[in-house]
C-alpha cells in the first residue's frame, strides 16, 4: 500500500506518551534517560488537530515552546520587506518547529499545515523547569537546532546546482527522511504543491513539472496525481552526482 507523509491520525484507546510514540527515536525522548522521559510527559501538552492551511504559529507572534510534529507535515515559511514568500523548510512527522523564535522570543517564520497536523508542544514556560532539572535536555534541543542548521547548509548548497541537480535532490532526500521515520522510501504521496517545491528549490514551478515529466519519461520516477514512485534510485542518485 502506498505510504503517505501524512500519518493518520491514531485511533487506538491506549494513550500516547512520550514512551511508548513511536516517533520517539527521533523526537525530543531521543537522548534523555528513563526518569527525563518521565518528566518530559508531565510538561508536554499533547494531541493538537489543525486542518490544511492553517497556522501552527505566525511569524512576529510570541514564542510559546518547541512543537513536534506526529503525523502530517508543515511548511516553514519568511516573508521578506517586500513581502514575497519565501518557503524555508517542509517539516515531517518526528521533527521539531520553533527554533526561530528561541533566541528573540518570536516566531521569525510563520508554520503552515500542508495536510491534518497533530502535533505535541513543550510550553516555553515549561523548558526553562525542565533543563534545570534534566542536564540532557539542553543538549538534546542544540542538537536538533544543529541537525536543522545542517539541513539549511544542504539545502543552500543544493539550490547552487542545476534545476535537474535540485529536483533530484530534492526526491531523494525526502526519500531518505521517510525512511528514516519508517514509511516506505521509494512510493509515497507529496504534500507539497509544485508551486511550494518550486518555490522551495528557488525554481519556477512550471520547471518542477517539467523535470518531473522528463524523469518519468526517463522511468526514474513515476507519477499519478500526487503520488510518487522512484522506479530506479541508482540511474537517480547517478543523475544527481553529476
């Protein structure tokens, strides 16, 4: 069955915790001990639904905590002074949203819902008493923020080679992060429109349909609608390492 990058909501009578989510290896759980984890289930607020299009929080509002996606996923998105939008990063079930208003105490990006998003959020007020009592936790949230630094390094790179180079790129590692989070990697639905993947990659959006017909002329990827399918990822990643 075709995996999609949204999760359906869960419908089983056992609480989610902290334990026993299964995006905890790649939530904030991973790296904290027993006891940490413990405490982070009594700070978590938990199970919050919006539907497509909404906001999870807008650029210049005040920062209320760190939010965790668990199923659905999201845009990141900046306005410049002139007010074009710019799309900074899709978010994934497992990862986290907020960091851009950790160090001013305001969101410098507005969060937008690409499908139904539930989501966990760790209250502002509630990280300062959790850090001071979970040494881990500090260490934990830097290396997110890292990891999410890094994920702008790779991206401003990428947004340096060709169109091909970039949709390329762009299929395989959205690949990668859904195998990672446990979905299938080679048949999937994209949330995002062409216009979002384009703006993303910088590219007009008729240039991401283009490239996507040619890679499906070529039999790299398949097709229908929103779902796609990678039929041969060795000819892609030999596309890309060009």
């Amino acid at each position: 069955m075709t995996d999609s990058i949204v999760a359906n909501s869960l419908t089983s009578s056992t609480a989610v915790t902290c334990d026993n989510c299964n995006l905890g290896n790649l939530c904030i759980p991973k790296g904290l001990n027993r006891s940490e984890i413990d405490a982070l289930e009594l700070l978590v607020n938990r199970n919050t639904l919006i539907r497509k299009g909404a906001a999870l929080y807008h650029a210049g509002s005040p920062f209320k905590g760190i939010l965790a996606l668990r199923s659905g996923s999201a845009k990141l998105i900046h306005h410049d002074r002139s007010g074009h939008e710019f799309i900074v990063d899709f978010t994934l079930p497992g990862e986290l949203l907020g960091f851009d208003g950790l160090t001013s105490l305001k969101y410098n990006c507005t969060a937008i819902a690409l499908e139904t998003v539930n989501f966990c959020r760790l209250p502002e007020h509630k990280i300062a008493v959790l850090a001071n009592n979970s040494p881990s936790l500090s260490h934990v949230l830097l290396q997110r923020s890292s990891s999410q630094c890094d994920q702008q390094v790779q991206h401003m790179l990428l947004n340096r080679r060709s169109a091909e180079e970039r949709v390329a790129g762009f299929i395989l590692r959205l690949s990668e992060r859904l195998k990672a989070r446990g979905y299938a990697e080679l048949e999937f639905r994209l949330s995002m429109s062409r216009e979002d993947i384009g703006n993303y990659l910088g590219i007009a959006h008729e240039t991401v349909s283009r490239i996507m017909h040619y890679f499906q002329a070529q039999q790299l990827i398949e097709i229908k609608s929103k779902h796609l399918k990678i039929k041969n990822k060795k000819k892609l990643l030999d596309f890309y390492s060009v």
